[in-house]
C-alpha cells in the first residue's frame, strides 16, 4: 500500500514482573517434565496461553481440582483463596505458588481485617480471579462492588476498611474513598494498588500523546487492559484496541503517520512486535 508508517512500541508495555514469574515458572516446569497443570488461564492473553498449551500447559478449573491426585499445579499470579491450599493438601497436589507477592501482601491484609471482626469493602471486577481469592480470605464476606452505585442500595455498616484489586486506577480509589466519607461512613482505605500497574496509567498517557494514532494490544478478558485503555484514548482519540494483528484495518491509517503500540500488564512483548511487523507491511 505504500504509506509509509513510522511504527514504535512503548517500552513500558508488556507483561508486569507478576506475569513474567508465573509465565518463567511454567515453562521451567514444562522443559523438565513436559506438561502442567495451571488453575485458570496463567494470563488474560488468548495468544500467550495457546502458545503454552503447545508447550505442555493444561489449563483446568476449580472443579477440576478436587478429581487430580499427586500432580503439580500452578497458582498463576491473580492468587487463590485458602480452599484451594486446603484441597491441594488433601490431594497430595504440589502447588507452584506464582502468585504475584503484591497479590499476597493484599490477601494477608485482608485476612488480618477480618479477623479483626472488621466489615471489608473490596473494590474490583466481580468474578475476576485475584477478587475471588480476595473475597476468600473473609470466607466470603467481603461487599464485592465494581462501581459505587452498586452500593446505593446495600445496607453497610457505619465503619469498615477500603481496598482495591491490585489493578484498579489509584484515582478512581481515591474518589470512592472520598465519596464513601462524604456519606458519612467511617472509612478506613488501605491502598495496595500495585505501582508498576498505577504508574502506567500516566506513562502511558503521555506516549499515546504523541502519536497520530495509538494501537492498543490486549485479550478481551484483560480487566487492567481495558482500563489502560481508555487512558490511552482519553489521551488520543484515535485509539485502537485489538487482541491480534488479523484485527488491524488498514483504512485507518494515512499516509506517514505516526503510530504508537501498546498494551495491557497482560500483553506479551511478541504479539505487540506481530502488529509492528504487520504495520510496517503498510
């Protein structure tokens, strides 16, 4: 087509260190013995699991785990809630705990609140993998809430502790925080937002800014994906989200543009050269 694209992939992209040990563990396990047991998808990439299913990697369920005996499973970095230590001891399962260490710092919090006899607000994605293995360490107790109107109509107690998924937006933290107060609730908000996540949402900001058009690369499934999304959009409106480059239109493009790429936490550093290499064709 000739139109001749200047391409660059932001450099702060790609997976986090959480992702990376998960993802280093299970090949390490592969290598020696050929195949893995994985409780849920190791990353919220469709790309990056398919190509560790090729490796050896099984991906199983929580109902699956009670029918394995004497085999090795891995926590991916999301974390898990204390049922599923209790089953792999019963089982004789050797688990392969990647869980991300700010993950586990926050379930200990969390723990330890509840154990406290205090009431736990967690903010997070209903039904994501980290809130789950959150929501266990309080027997499920724990409100569970993804937008502050959901809690309009729930009867909270007068006092109880804030937190957050490990991914969700420091700024968007601190406003329920505020609003919680302004209610007249006494709030106690204990921020354990991981700051290699957080501190993206300003990087990544300034790099959509200076492109003409920014290609944004992550799974569908990917909760941090689609919110350092919208960063990049709010920063340049000619934004693009796409989880493979079969999903790139070239229409959009103009003669010599500039086009930046990016991604999610979850987006591996070769499926965002894939789309360069398939740019650069342009």
């Amino acid at each position: 087509m000739g139109l001749n694209l200047s391409v660059s992939i932001d450099k702060d992209s790609g997976f986090c260190f959480g992702v990376v040990y998960a993802i280093d563990m299970a090949e390490e396990i592969l290598e020696e013995d050929g195949y893995l047991y994985c409780l849920g998808d190791i990353v919220h990439n469709d790309k990056e699991v398919v190509r560790l299913k090729d490796k050896g990697l099984r991906i199983i369920g929580h109902e699956d785990l009670p029918n394995l005996k004497n085999e090795k499973v891995l926590i991916r970095a999301h974390g898990e809630a204390p049922e599923t230590y209790r089953i792999a001891l019963e089982n004789n399962i050797t688990l392969i705990d990647a869980s991300c260490p700010v993950v586990l710092k926050l379930q200990n919090r969390i723990k330890t609140t509840f154990d406290e006899k205090e009431k736990v607000l967690i903010f997070g994605k209903h039904g994501h993998a980290e809130v789950i293995g959150l929501q266990g360490q309080t027997n499920g107790e724990a409100i569970v809430f993804q937008d502050i109107a959901e809690l309009d109509h729930v009867d909270l107690p007068q006092k109880f502790t804030l937190y957050s998924q490990t991914t969700k937006s420091t700024d968007k933290f601190y406003e329920i925080k505020e609003e919680l107060l302004n209610r007249g609730y006494d709030v106690r908000a204990n921020d354990t937002i991981c700051r290699q996540v957080s501190s993206r949402y300003e990087d990544l900001g300034t790099f959509a800014q200076g492109y003409d058009k920014i290609v944004f690369v992550a799974g569908k499934k990917s909760s941090n994906g689609k919110v350092l999304y919208d960063v990049c959009l709010k920063a340049n409106p000619n934004t693009y989200f796409i989880s493979d480059p079969s999903e790139l239109d070239a229409t959009i493009f103009q003669e010599n543009d500039r086009v930046g790429i990016c991604g999610a936490t979850s987006t591996p550093m070769w499926l965002m050269e894939n789309v360069r290499d398939e740019l650069i064709k342009y």
